[in-house]
C-alpha cells in the first residue's frame, strides 16, 4: 500500500483520538502518501501541523450541497489503495463515501448497534466494536487490521504546539499580569449540539459556581475556552463568575489557543474535544461525564478523574446515528443534572496537588 486517505469526517475530537494509529501507520509505511479529509476546520488546523500526514484535505459536506460533495468525493476517486473511516464514525454518509472513493481496501469498524442500516458492509477490513475499549485502541486495532501486523505501543494523542502559540499564551498571560508560579484552570463548559448531545453538558451555573469558588478559595485564575459558537456560553459564565480573574479566551482560530492550554494547571471539562487537547499536552484533566461510556472516551495518557455519579442506568450514550434520550422517568438526564459543585471541586483539589505522572 503506497497511497492511504484516512476519513476523519465526525469531528475534531475523533480526529484527534486517530492520531496515535497514524503515527504508528507512518512508522510501518515510512515511504506512502498517507492524506486525510476532514469536514471542521479545527480538524483541518490540527492535521495540517502532523509531520506523520501527507497532506489534510478539507471539504465542507455540511454546508455543500449533495451533487457538489458528489463531484468531490468522485474527484478522489481511484487515487488510493486504502481507506479508513475512524471510530467512531457509524453513519452511513461516511461509509458511503469510504466505497466510492474506490479504495481496493477499505477499513472500517463493525458497530454493534445500527451497524447494517448504516452500510458498514461497504467496508471489506473490518474489527467488532467492543464497548469496554477506549477509541484510540480501537483506532489502533483497526490501522492493525489493515496492516496485518500488531504494534507493541499505544502513542499519546498529538496536536502540535508551535512557537506562534507559546508567543501568543505569553502576550496573554503578560497582559493580565498572570505569573509563572499563579494557579490557572481551565473550563470547557461547551460540547458537541447534534442529536441532543446538548444534555452532556454540566450547567453554566455549577462552572460558574465552581470557578468562583476556586478563584475566592485557592487564588486560581480562570480561562474559559470554547468556539466562536460558545461565546454567548462563555460570557454567561464569566458574567456569573463576576470577579476578575475569569477569562473568556476568545482566538483566532483553534491552534492559537494551545498555547494557554499548555499553561493550564489543570482542565475541567464535559465530554468533548477540548477534553481530548487538553490530554494531548498532557494536562491534569478533570472529565465532567453524566451519560457517555467513559471507556470510549476517558483522557488518555495523561493524569485525570472522572467526576461522575455512576448511575445504574449509565452508561446510556453508545455510538449510534440515534439522539441522545434519557428513558429515566424521576428526572431526565439526572447523571449530569445532578453532578453537584462540591464533588467536582474536591476532585480539582485533590488532582491538583497530586504529582503529575
């Protein structure tokens, strides 16, 4: 295999979570033209920056029409030997365009729930899902599968920190007079909307309440990060916060802000990519999780806890083309409604002052 397209297409996190097996393609197929499409642009930004990739493409198939994203998907048609749909990426729009790209293989996951309505026939490499294994195995498994070898590694998560961003962190940090030795925390209060995944969300008020009480208790400064389309959520918190020390990081793009990640004591965060980046620069990370099985998604490889209540009915969020319902009856989506203030704040405390590994 000499040409290798890796679809990236369900989203930055996942994106991110594939970066291990490609270091380890790029290990195995030192010489092959290894590309990768995505459809986010911070997907994009953050492909771009990994020296294992030939090239990042970028297609806008949600806001193309059909016959264009047709034409595109045709214009890559026959250019490569293997294809590979990461996990989890159970729709059958993304299968669909793994067999019309013409790749003679074609790897995919065989999912356990939903896995023939959405095509994953059309996939001829394939491994069973296994809900107790975290998707960077998974990923690995399946770039196995398609090798016909095993790797005696599991690499970290990547997303490059360059210079531009370390010089952007330090004019942020020098114009709020934030120190080298002061406590900075970072929030992701934000997480992805489709298919009701809105409900993942910890509520703005208990991450106000919280920064609040870090800020007035332990004298840490507060970086609340998300996308452009998270503004009016970070303003509300830092509106509800109301001191000082509480910052809206608003940049220019999704790389610029890597830089005030890395300078992040520690990162709480709802299950979401900014979780995944702020693991990628092995931040301590306190991972907010009502219903999503913690297995897929933990932090990986670097130092972190789970604040959640562990419900009998959790885990409930699988990977399927279905929305997120809570079939509960006494209180909808209680795993995360429920996830008082106190218990996250002793989980920072105490990450806090344990050794990072």
């Amino acid at each position: 295999m000499n040409r290798i397209l890796i679809l990236a297409l369900s989203g930055i996190g996942d994106a991110l979570m594939f970066t291990p097996a490609i270091k380890l393609l790029r290990k195995a197929l030192p010489e092959a033209k290894i590309d990768a499409l995505t459809m986010f642009k911070g997907a994009k930004e953050m492909y771009e920056r990994n020296s294992n990739l030939s090239e990042a493409l970028y297609f806008d198939f949600l806001h193309r029409s059909k016959i264009e994203s047709l034409k595109y998907v045709l214009s890559l048609r026959n250019k490569y030997d293997a294809a590979i749909n990461i996990y989890p990426s159970n729709r059958k729009e993304y299968n669909a365009i793994n067999y019309l790209i013409g790749a003679r293989k074609r790897a995919g996951v065989k999912y356990l729930r939903m896995d023939f309505e959405n095509l994953g026939f059309l996939n001829n490499i394939r491994i069973i899902e296994d809900d107790s294994r975290h998707n960077v195995e998974t990923n690995i498994m399946l770039v196995e599968k398609l090798l016909n070898t095993q790797f005696s590694e599991q690499p970290k998560l990547e997303f490059p920190l360059k210079d531009e961003d370390e010089n952007y962190a330090a004019g942020f940090l020098n114009d709020k007079g934030i120190k080298e030795g002061d406590i900075v925390i970072g929030f992701h209060p934000g997480s992805a909307t489709l298919k009701n995944h809105i409900n993942r969300r910890w509520e703005p008020e208990k991450f106000a309440a919280l920064g609040k009480r870090l800020i007035n208790e332990i004298g840490a400064n507060i970086f609340i990060f998300g996308g452009p389309e998270e503004d009016d959520l970070k303003s509300s918190i830092k509106k509800m916060i109301g001191l000082q020390s509480a910052y809206e990081i608003k940049t220019a793009s999704l790389p610029q802000g890597l830089g005030l990640i890395k300078r992040c004591n520690l990162f709480v965060s709802n299950d979401s990519s900014m979780m995944h980046i702020a693991s990628s620069l092995e931040r301590k990370v306190v991972a907010v999780i009502g219903p999503t099985n913690t297995s897929y998604i933990h932090p990986w490889k670097t130092k972190y806890k789970i604040a959640s209540l562990n419900l009998e009915c959790s885990p409930c969020f699988f990977y399927s083309p279905k929305p997120l319902l809570c079939k509960r009856t006494d209180l909808k989506y209680k795993c995360i409604k429920e996830l008082d203030v106190d218990y996250v704040y002793r989980e920072v405390i105490e990450l806090l002052k344990s050794k990072q590994e």
